[in-house]
C-alpha cells in the first residue's frame, strides 16, 4: 500500500493527515508542488504529505465546507509538505541526470494540542 490516513490526537485537538510515497515526472519544483496540492482534488485532511520528488516545500490553502453541527459554512486552512530526501547529490543520480541540486532533510511538523495549529519548518 502506498498511501496511508493517520487520525492524531494531541491533546484536545485531532488531526487528519493523508500520506503517501507517491511519484512525480516533473523535475521542476512547480510540478512537484502541483502534484502534491492534487492529492486535496480527492481526499479530505488537514495535512497532506507527498515523498518520491526528492524535495522540500510547504504550503497551505483555504477551503469552504459546510459544518453540519452549526449549519453554517465555515473555512478551514490544509497544510502540504514534501517530505524531502537524504540521497547525496554527488555521484548520485540527482548529478547525473542534471537534476537541480535540493536540501536534504525531513520538514518538521509541529501540531499543536490546545488549538488547531499546524505549523512546518523546511
């Protein structure tokens, strides 16, 4: 399985998060984007993390919805990472191929447990 839904409970507050490896042809940074931003078209949650492209970014955006309880419309912030890479650049594929070089590393993802917050550092 490729993809996964984690449900966390920190503190107060739950968040969903949609995961997967995924894939990417593009080597251009607006294509890695755009195919991470594409996993919100069809699946609901508030963190959306997306590997395989090799690079870092994170991002947000806003959504409407209609919340059943106060029968009222509401807006709600989505976060989105790529998940980065530890491959070395040098003599690796990312050189050869004459990919553009990237940072190495993990986004770290904060959620916080007494309001809904979600804040990334790349």
């Amino acid at each position: 399985m490729d993809t996964i839904f984690l449900y966390l409970r920190v503190g107060k507050i739950t968040y969903t998060v949609y995961a997967l490896h995924g894939g990417s042809s593009s080597t251009k940074p607006t294509g890695k984007v755009g195919a991470l931003f594409d996993l919100s078209r069809g699946v609901n949650a508030d963190l959306y993390l997306h590997a395989h492209v090799h690079d870092l970014f994170a991002g947000a955006d806003m959504v409407r919805f209609v919340d059943m309880a106060s029968k009222t419309a509401k807006e709600k912030k989505r976060y989105y990472a790529l998940t980065g890479s530890y491959l070395d650049y040098f003599d690796g594929y990312g050189e050869m191929k004459g990919y553009t070089m990237t940072k190495m590393g993990s986004p770290r993802i904060r959620l916080s447990g007494e309001k809904f917050d979600i804040h990334i550092s790349i």
